[in-house]
C-alpha cells in the first residue's frame, strides 16, 4: 500500500512524514521531488501469535509514505509528480488546525475545510488540463479512424470534462469497471482515494477521536472514497521523545486514544478497505493485506504465486480462536480449522495455510 502525503505549505505535513516513517525529508525540498518510507504496521495480533510460535522471522505488514514537496495556490498542475503518482493508492492532503504566531497561516486563521476544498479545486483543474488535452486527441484520432474503441474512449473524456468543468472531483462520478480502468492510465489526482489529515492544535488534543465533524470537516466524511482523520503532529512529536510507558500516561492526561501512525494506518486501510490475514509457523509468522473480500486463491497468490497456481483448499481459522486454542493442533483437535475453497472471501484476522500442488 502506497500513500502520497501532500498539502500547502506550513501544514506540518513533514513533521508527520517523520513520525510515521522515522525518515528526514530534505530540509528544502525542490518542486517535484518526493521522500519515500516504508512504516511498519503495528498489530497486537501478530504480536501475539508471534510470542505464541517464538518464530525464527518476524514479517508485519508494511505501507509506504511518499512525502511530496509543499503545493503553493495555484501551482498543483505544474508541480504534482504525476508519473510518480500513478503508483500511489491513495492521496494524503494534510490540512492545518494549528495556530502558530511563529509561521502564520496565508489566509489568516487555520480553516480546515476551507483549505480541503481550495486543495480540492486545484486537483480538479489539474486533472482538466489533462482530460481536455486528451479530448483533442482523441476527436483527431476518431476522425481518422472512425474506431468504436476510439469513440468510446473520447465519451469516457467527454463525461469526464464535463464533470471537471462543473468542479465535481472524478471520485464522485460513477464509472463502470471497464471506464475505470482506462482512467486509471492517466494518474487523475482527483479519482484517487483521498484521506483529509487534520493536523489539530494541541488545545484540541480532546477533539480527536469526536471525528471530523469537530474540525467542519463532517460533509467531507459523507463523500465517496474519502476519509477524515485528525491527529497532532506536534504532540506525537513531543511524545516520541518519551519512553512508553510515560508516552501512554501522557496520551492519557491529554484523552488522545492511540498514536498518530495507529490513526493514519486505521484510517488508510478502512478508505481503502484492506484487510490484514496472518500466515504462522516456527519458520515465521507474517502479515499480509489485501483487499477485503479477496478470494481465498488470489489471496494465497499474495504469498507464493505457486500457491495461486496450484491453490486446492485453505485451512482458515480466526486469529482469536487460534490464540484461544493455544495451538495449532489444538484448534484442529476442537474442530475449529475449516477448510475453504477458492472462493472464499478472506476475513480480517484470518490465519490461513494453504494446501496447493504444482
């Protein structure tokens, strides 16, 4: 899973960069050039099954964090790495709710939603420029062709224009499959999942778990393939300074119910809805993501493309059952291992071995 952070300037958005990914960006970055780190994915879980198998690796689910240079007003189209953003699952807009004598907000007093909709606006127009140029090649290419592909490729552009023009983001238009995979060649900022991060004010360290209506951001939370969540860089970053036991009793006085990468991890994997299963054994026990509702075949292709391959069943077992059993062969001895097939829908908190032959 990859997530593109990005914002205006003076957001914080760098400070959060590097508190998930532990990793300093350059202190001034140039337009166009990106940060990337991996963070690893906490789970109590697979801390748990790991203390159970004492296993000689140890593999959590990861999800990458690109940090994009900060966007000035007006400038999205020039300066968005779009090439390198074709690969990003989802976009991160990191919004300000922090007041700062010190580094002032450009439009006076921090307004998350008015700065979550001007963001908005320049995703829309960047992605007009790339539409309505494609629209002109392609009514020259229809002309000369006269292919249906081409026709229906330019109605796909048409419909797409005409809903840019009206500042309706691509995400919120409703395509067929077959046009969204077309789209997806072109790196349309506003198609992407996008995840509104308020970076809050530690005055409103108790709002954060209110939601998104505590920060006016409630309409946002209603829109498809959008998610709201708020966090404070500024204490994360007085926190990690801590040991954990007085960085949890700190949270605690200040009624913050989990850490800044535990909110943003929450909150990616429900926009995108992902799910983690587990695999176990001496050998290691790992995490692995993937869609939700993921069959249990394609799923197994995530761990061995042999085992896709040659896929004949799963024995699949909730993690928790698992963990209550004490064992593998206990849980078997129970009757609590099933054996699925291929179509399966894997579940959040599976532990799955598969039997396969190739």
């Amino acid at each position: 899973m990859r997530i593109a952070l990005f914002g205006f300037p003076l957001t914080g958005k760098t400070t959060l960069f590097r508190l998930l990914t532990g990793i300093e960006p350059p202190a001034h970055a140039a337009r166009g050039e990106l940060t990337v780190g991996v963070t690893k994915v906490p789970d109590p879980r697979l801390d748990r099954l790991g203390a159970m198998y004492g296993p000689k690796k140890f593999t959590p689910a990861t999800i990458e964090y690109v940090d994009l240079a900060g966007v000035e007003k007006g400038e999205a189209a020039k300066v968005l790495p779009l090439d390198q953003l074709r690969t990003a699952d989802a976009l991160a807009h990191v919004v300000r709710g922090f007041r700062d004598e010190a580094v002032p907000h450009v439009e006076g007093d921090p307004d998350p939603a008015r700065d979550a909709s001007t963001m908005e606006t320049e995703l829309i127009l960047a992605d007009l420029i790339v539409a309505e140029r494609r629209l002109e090649k392609l009514a020259l290419l229809a002309s000369k062709t006269n292919k249906d592909e081409d026709k229906a490729e330019m109605a796909l552009f048409e419909k797409s224009v005409r809903n840019l023009e009206q500042e309706i983001p691509l995400r919120r238009v409703a395509f067929d499959e077959r046009e969204l995979q077309r789209l997806r060649g072109y790196t349309f900022l506003s198609l992407k999942p996008l995840l509104i991060v308020v970076n809050a004010d530690e005055a409103d360290a108790s709002k954060l778990d209110l939601g998104a209506a505590a920060f006016g951001l409630a309409e946002w939370n209603e829109r498809p393939a959008t998610e709201v969540v708020a966090l404070s860089a500024k204490i994360e970053q007085e926190i990690s300074q801590l040991d954990p036991a007085d960085a949890k009793s700190f949270r605690e006085d200040l009624g913050i119910r989990e850490p800044a990468l535990d909110r943003m991890i929450r909150a990616s994997y429900h926009l995108l809805g992902r799910v983690s299963f587990f695999t176990v054994g001496e050998d290691e026990c790992r995490a692995w993501t993937v869609r939700r509702g993921t069959p249990a075949r394609a799923a197994a292709g995530t761990i061995h493309s042999d085992l896709e391959k040659g896929f004949i069943r799963a024995e699949v077992i909730p993690c928790e059952q698992l963990l209550a059993a004490g064992s593998w062969a206990q849980a078997r001895d129970r009757g609590q291992l099933r054996l699925e097939g291929k179509d399966y829908a894997v579940q959040d908190g599976d532990i799955l071995h598969v039997r396969f032959n190739v």
